[in-house]
C-alpha cells in the first residue's frame, strides 16, 4: 500500500474558500484504478494559518503514478498553480509527503 499526502498552510480567514475549493474538485479518484480511499483534513489553527492535509490511499506506488500521469490528475489540477479564480489564501507551498507502508 502507499499513502499520499498533501500538507496546507492556509492563511487566517481563508479556511472557508479553501474547503469549498476542495468540496467542489472533480477528482475522478473513485474511478481510479488503485485508490482507496480518501481524507480531507483540517488541523491546528496557527497565530498565521490553519493546517490542512489531504490524505489519499492507493494500492500501491506504480497505481498512484498512474494517476499522476493521467488526463484526470492534469484537468483537476489545471488550476492549482495559477489559482486565477482564488485569492492568496496559501501561507506557504503545499508539502508533498508519500509514504510505502510497511506494516
């Protein structure tokens, strides 16, 4: 198995339209070969931010490279870097962690 997660600083006041970004994505994952599951969320409210994670569970490396590669992944993260629609609500660049479990 291999876990995949995404960890978000986001600015103070911005918790809302972060969420809603997330609540409305079209991520095809369900349709994904290889995915199992997925956790959106929500941590620590920070003096300068809120931390977010996503939490995203594929059967294995190669699976989640897939997907990686795949016309899903680019049209639902077509935005992410440009973000034209959304104010500046990042405290900082989401970190990517991955993970193969061991147990």
């Amino acid at each position: 198995m291999y876990i995949v997660m995404n960890r978000f600083k986001i600015k103070l006041g911005s918790e809302d339209t972060f969420i809603e970004i997330w609540r409305n994505r079209d991520s095809h994952l369900k349709e994904t070969k290889g995915f199992n599951r997925f956790y959106f969320l929500k941590g620590k409210t920070y003096a300068d931010y809120t931390l977010f994670s996503s939490y995203a569970e594929w059967e294995s490396k190669q699976d989640f490279e897939n997907w990686v590669n795949s016309d899903h992944f680019k049209h639902t993260h077509r935005n992410t870097d440009s973000r034209p629609n959304n104010p500046d609500i990042y405290f900082e660049p989401a970190q990517l962690e991955c993970f193969e479990v061991i147990i």
